[in-house]
C-alpha cells in the first residue's frame, strides 16, 4: 500500500517512489497539511513539520495556546471565520446566517484502486493495483454535514488527484458558495506561475510570473473552459527549466467555469485553490443531497517542466482518454471547412472525398453547413436534419455513398447551440439559456440551449442518436462557438439559478456519455472555435480535440508547444491548410506546414480539388510519410527542445518507447544572415545506440546527439552537415533517427 496511517501520530502518508504526500488529523480534529514533494522516507510521526509560531496579534483556536492559530498553519481543506484569513476552500452558507465552519476528522478508508466519479470526468485505473485511494470522511456537527476527501495516489506516476464530496446529512439546507477541488498550502512563495493563455486562434500561449504577496489568479466565467485561460497552472522554483528543478503542475478535469488561485500571504506562503469559479455559483444542498466536485490532479517533478509535461501526457492519454481510439493511431482527415466554407453541394462533397481518398487520406470531415437552412451563420443551427437542397441523398446517403468510394465519412455538429432562425427555436423558445426581462446577447448570431434542462439534452440525444444510426458516420467534430451569457434556465426555480452553469456541463456530459456509449466506433473530436475547450474534461469523452482555428504554420508552433505543457500530442487535432493562410494571410511553404501538422492527429484543410500536380505529389508524400511514422508522432514520448516563445528557432522531439526510433522537428522563423553555426541537443536517446539521420545519411551514437547536439545550420560543407544552401523564412525540417542496431 502506497498509503499508510500513522495512529499514534494520526498522520496520513500517501507515497510512492518518487512522491511524498503527507497531512495529519490536528488537535482540534481538522486536517493539517505537511509537506509535498520529493519523496521522503516515511516515519511515524512527522508532527516537527507542523508550522506553530505564537505570533502577536494572531488570532488563536485555544486560550492559553498562543501557538495554534489557523492564520499560519498549512491546512488540508481550510475554511473561512475561525483565524484563517486567507481565501477558504469551501464556504457555505448556514441556517442562522453564520458562514463558521468546523469540519472535523471522524474515520478513513485506504482501498486499491479508483472510484469513478458520477456524472463527471476523472482519471481512472484499469486494475486496481495501479492506485491506492484514500477516503476521508469529516463532519460539521452543527450543520449536519459530512465532507469526504477523495485522494488518489498512482503508483508509477508522480501523481495525486483529489476531489470532494459533500452531503447535507441534517434537515436543514445548506447553501454551498464556494467548494474547490484542491487546496495546497505551500510554505513558501519562491516561485513562478506557468499558465497557458490566449484567445481565440492564439490559444495556450505560455506566461510566467513571479508569486507576489496576495492573489494571483485565473479562471473562466465563459461557461467553457476557454481559449482565455486553460484550467491549469504550475508552480516553477526559479531556475526551474524544462530539463531541471523543481515544478509542480495542476489541472483540473473541467470543462465549465473555472477558478485556479494562488495566494499568497505576507508571511510569505502559498494557497494553491482550483476548482469550479466560485462566481457564479451556488447550490443549495437540501437534506441528504450530495454534491461532488469535479476532479483536480496535481503532478510533481523535480525534473523540470518536460518531466512534468511527460507525466501529464501518459496520464490523460492512457488513464484519462477512453474507447477504441485511446491506443489507435488517428485517422489522416479531409476537412472541407476552409476550402468552402458554407458553400458547397454534395457533387463537390463526392469530388473531394474522391480526391482525398486518391491522395491516400482516411476520412472525409463535412463540416458546418449541412443541415437545416444553414448557408450562413444566421440559420439553422438546432435542425439537426440534413439540408436536402445541397445535399439530395441526405447524410446516410452521402455517407454510404462516401464510403463506397473507400474512405470514411465524418460530420461535424454543434449541438448545444440554436439560431433564432431555425424551427428548433421557432418550437421552443423556452430552451435557450435567457435572464427574464433582460436583453438576451448574441455570439456568432447564436444562443445557448439549456443543458441544464433534461427535456432539452434528451431532446438533441434522440435527434443525434437518429441521425447517427442511419448513417455510416466514423467520427464527430464535436463544436462550440460562443461563451455564455445571460445565463438563467427557466426550467428551474429562481433559488436554483446558481446551480445553471454546472448543470449545463453535467447535460453536456451527460449527452457525450450517451453518444460514445451508443457508438463506441465513432471517434469524437471536440472543438470550441478552435481550442476553447481543450482541456481534460473533453478528453474524457473525445480523445482529440481541435486545437486551434489558427492553421498558420508558425502560429500552431507556439499553440501546439504551449499545449503540450499538459496535452499529449495524440490529443491535437492538426491540419495542413491552404497558403497564403486564411487567418494569417501567411505564406509558408507546405513542408512546414506538414512538418508541424505531424505532430498532432493529422489532416488536411484545403480544397483537395484544386491542387497543383507539384502539390498533390508532395501531399501524397506527406500522407504515406504520416502513416508510416504516426504511431510514433502520436504516442512516442515528446521533449520540447527549444521554445518559438524565446527564440527563432523551435524544436521538439518524439522518442519510441524502445529508443530506436526518434523524429526531430526543427522550425525557423525567420532566415538570418551569416548566422553562426547552428546545433540542438537531443533528448530521450539511448547513449549507446548509433543513430542514421535521414537528411544526412550518417551515423551517430545517442550520447553525442544528446550532448554535442544534432547539427542544424544550413550554410555548411562537409557530409555531416546541413543542406548546403540557405532557404529563407519559414523553413522546417524533420529528422527521422534510426538505431541500426
Ligand atoms: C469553428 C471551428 O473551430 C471550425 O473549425 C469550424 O468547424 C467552424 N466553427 C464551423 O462553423
């Protein structure tokens, strides 16, 4: 057991090779929380780390007892009015209008394995031995309330996850304020904040910031994750590099309103909070209801912020992601999105899945467009029935027909969204999220089913579920195009208002649950305007996700290196897409546009039809090229290797699990005159093995590509060397390494 209970000491050691968690039953029966990190050797009492100091003026549990003040002892689930002046964990409103809480220990339980969590995402175990999990149970005898926390240790992974659960056990409501997943005190505020931010088409740029004495924080209030900020932070120690130091990531398996908080206080300590944003949110808790919070995992390294990203990468692929395609390689798709918009017919369909099947391409993706009176973003969102004026043999027509042809259909929806001109909201108005006497805003001329409301999720399950099973469909992209506002069900009373935006994620996961049950062969795609809601609630239910509307070559290297901080490369959905390019007005050439596509699930986002013979011949390369090496792209281990947010020049590696096969991307910006002699050091190799580098048809061994670096400058003589000419801005290339042993 990776958990052990001290008795005596009544302290809680969750450890495994690599990690150590430790908190203790307090002598006024709450939880302390004592050190994370490193592993260290377990003993049976660790109570010298308890921070106690009497310190004037504090405020202090017990007369007599300067030393045990909640204002500086680190705490497990901290809450708000009994010394503590920091931001709680939970808060709650109380019958006699008090918000004082006092949770008190009352039993355990440490069992193998993993508890599913209803109705929410969470990480999983495929036999119990790869986790050990501990239950704590405290109750708040004055209002009748029992608070479980839920820990999580992984075995082989430097992991921990937690989670909440609360249950109303008296007959009196009580009012949840605030309940987040994680609370971390930390003893001190030496470090950096890493965060992934951005908007839409510039999605998970990182940001780092030195922790400053008060609040730091991020969060969503869109009703998705969003492209603004992604439900994930990480504390670095200065210094800590991608390659060394001390780093601590967490993620928090959610797809609506987040809050992730450090704050930091003038003694100099830090309170890590995440979970759902408080703002928006408030649930009453009648007697004997339960509420559970979603999932937060937190992943430890001492090895940098590459360790790290590798952890969060084998976790949420291989215990995170689920179905048939978690271990599939994904399939090369057309998508028709960018060659034709709104405007096509399903002549031109047939053509391009004729043609993309030619070039050797997988799947045929018909996006937007197909269905209700949609020929522009104005209409039809909601009728989810096929437009048969552009499309005469409707969707299981054209899919059998698409198939027939050799290659897979795919359809893109977007089905938690309505035009006010479509027969859906002519029929019920009712079911869009709308404030009583308020104006109601539009996002991209739409509006917001209340997923809130069975009736509606039910609704749109029996028309998909319909659609779907007549026709041959092999993947969904799974869209969202607008935040939320004005948000209010009429389905529910007016005290219930607060619950809206966590009910809505509870249909929308309710309905991805539904689908991937009834179908499991079909792979799902989220997409929300591009990435604005990759994260790791989505890959629960649709193991990729579109990554960002931006296909620009350049763009994507900072979009999709960003990503990896926490996403695994088998999760990005990424395409080759027309030059110039449409959100860029880049032009690129289309190696480089494949050369970065590749590490993602690949496609293409162009207008097949109209390729040049050079082009078609180069896309026939690229796809065999991508079939033959994907498996690697897509689940080797990845190193970034150096960063497109502080240099020209970007790379970033993927390694097989035996070390024999590797594949290096290098990308340069811009072309610089007379540069100096150009090299990036390799990860992941094995020393001993003697390499063949593609371009250059010479052997290596591992050691000396890891420490005297792959040769990268094109302006050189000799065999061992770069191409010889110089080939200006935007240039790529890829190393294919091969062990000849
Ligand atoms: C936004 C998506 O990100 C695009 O790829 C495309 O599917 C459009 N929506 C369609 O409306």
């Amino acid at each position: 057991m990776a958990i052990k209970y001290h008795e005596n000491s009544k302290t809680f050691h969750l450890y495994n090779e690599s990690i150590s968690y430790i908190f203790k039953v307090l002598e006024n029966n709450q939880l302390g929380q004592l050190y994370f990190g490193n592993k260290i050797k377990d003993r049976d009492n660790f109570d010298h780390l308890l921070e106690m100091q009497s310190r004037t003026m504090s405020v202090c549990i017990y007369e007599n007892n300067p030393y045990f003040s909640l204002e500086h002892i680190k705490q497990e689930y901290p809450t708000y009015g009994s010394g503590d002046m920091r931001y709680p964990a939970i808060d709650i409103s109380q019958k006699n209008g008090g918000k004082v809480l006092n949770f008190e220990f009352v039993s355990f339980k440490i069992f193998k394995g993993k508890k599913t969590l209803n109705g929410l995402p969470a990480t999983y175990v495929e036999n119990a031995d790869e986790a050990d999990s501990l239950e704590i149970t405290l109750y708040d005898k004055l209002i009748e309330t029992k608070l479980k926390l839920l820990y999580t240790i992984y075995n082989e992974l430097p992991v921990i996850t937690r989670s909440v659960n609360i249950e109303n056990c008296g007959s009196d409501d009580i009012k949840l304020n605030r309940i987040m997943s994680l609370n971390l005190d930390l003893p001190d505020m030496d470090y950096e904040m890493l965060e992934l931010t951005g908007a839409w088409a510039r999605e998970r740029h990182i940001k780092t910031r030195k922790l400053e004495q008060g609040i730091q924080s991020i969060y969503s209030m869109r009703g998705c994750s969003s492209a603004n900020f992604n439900p994930f932070i990480a504390l670095k120690r200065e210094g800590c590099t991608e390659y060394k130091g001390e780093i601590i990531g967490f993620s928090l398996i959610y797809s609506g309103n987040f809050l992730a908080q450090v704050d930091v206080d003038t003694y100099d300590t830090s309170r890590v909070s995440l979970g759902i944003n408080p703002h928006g949110f408030e649930w009453i808790l009648k007697s004997d209801e339960s509420f559970q919070t979603p999932e937060a995992v937190i992943v430890y390294s001492g090895k940098g912020i590459n360790d790290m990203s590798q952890t969060f990468h084998s976790l949420y692929q291989k215990r995170l992601a689920r179905g048939k395609y978690r271990d599939e390689v994904r399939p090369i798709l057309v998508n028709n999105w960018e060659a034709t918009y709104f405007d096509f017919d399903e002549e031109k369909l047939i053509s391009f899945a004729e043609k993309s099947k030619s070039l050797g391409a997988e799947l045929f993706v018909l996006d937007d467009g197909w269905f209700g009176n949609r020929n522009n973003s104005k209409s039809g969102l909601g009728d989810w029935h096929p437009n048969l004026e552009k499309i005469p043999s409707g969707i299981d027509g054209l899919s059998k027909k698409i198939n027939k042809l050799g290659i897979k259909f795919g359809l893109w929806i977007e089905p938690e969204m309505v035009n006010k001109d479509s027969e859906l909201y002519r029929n019920h108005p009712e079911w869009i999220l709308q404030t009583p006497n308020r104006n109601l805003s539009q996002g991209r001329n739409q509006y917001v089913l209340d997923f809130s409301n069975n009736e509606v999720v039910d609704y749109i399950y029996d028309t998909l579920k319909n659609l779907l099973e007549k026709s041959e469909v092999s993947y969904i992209k799974w869209d969202m195009n607008r935040s939320m506002s004005e948000v209010y069900s009429l389905a529910h009373k007016s005290e219930d208002q607060g619950k809206i935006m966590h009910k809505y994620i509870l249909g929308l996961y309710d309905l991805y649950e539904r689908l991937i049950n009834d179908f499991p062969n079909i792979l799902f795609e989220s997409c929300a305007s591009g990435g604005s809601r990759f994260d790791p609630g989505m890959l629960y239910y649709a193991p990729q996700a579109w990554t960002s509307d931006n296909t620009d070559a350049i763009e994507r290297l900072k979009i999709q290196y960003g990503s990896s901080i926490v996403y695994p490369i088998s999760s990005m959905g990424s395409h080759v897409s027309a030059a110039p390019n449409e959100q860029m007005y880049r032009n690129t050439p289309l190696d480089t546009r494949a050369n970065v596509a590749y590490f993602g699930t690949f496609g293409y986002e162009l207008d097949v039809t109209n390729l040049s013979e050079d082009e078609e011949k180069i896309i026939i390369e690229q796809i065999k090229f991508m079939k033959k090496y994907r498996d690697i792209f897509q689940f080797g281990k990845f190193y970034r290797l150096s960063s497109p947010f502080s240099s020209n020049e970007t790379s970033w590696m993927v390694v097989s699990e035996d070390k024999k096969l590797a594949i290096v991307g290098y990308y340069r910006v811009l072309q610089k005159v007379n540069q100096s002699f150009r090299r990036v050091k390799l990860l992941g190799l094995d020393p001993n093995l003697e390499y063949v580098i593609s371009t250059y048809d010479y052997k290596v061994y591992g050691d000396e590509l890891m420490n005297v670096g792959l040769i990268t400058s094109d302006y050189s003589s000799g065999k061992y060397r770069g191409v010889g000419k110089i080939e200006g801005d935007y240039l790529s290339r890829l190393y294919v390494l091969k062990s000849i042993s």
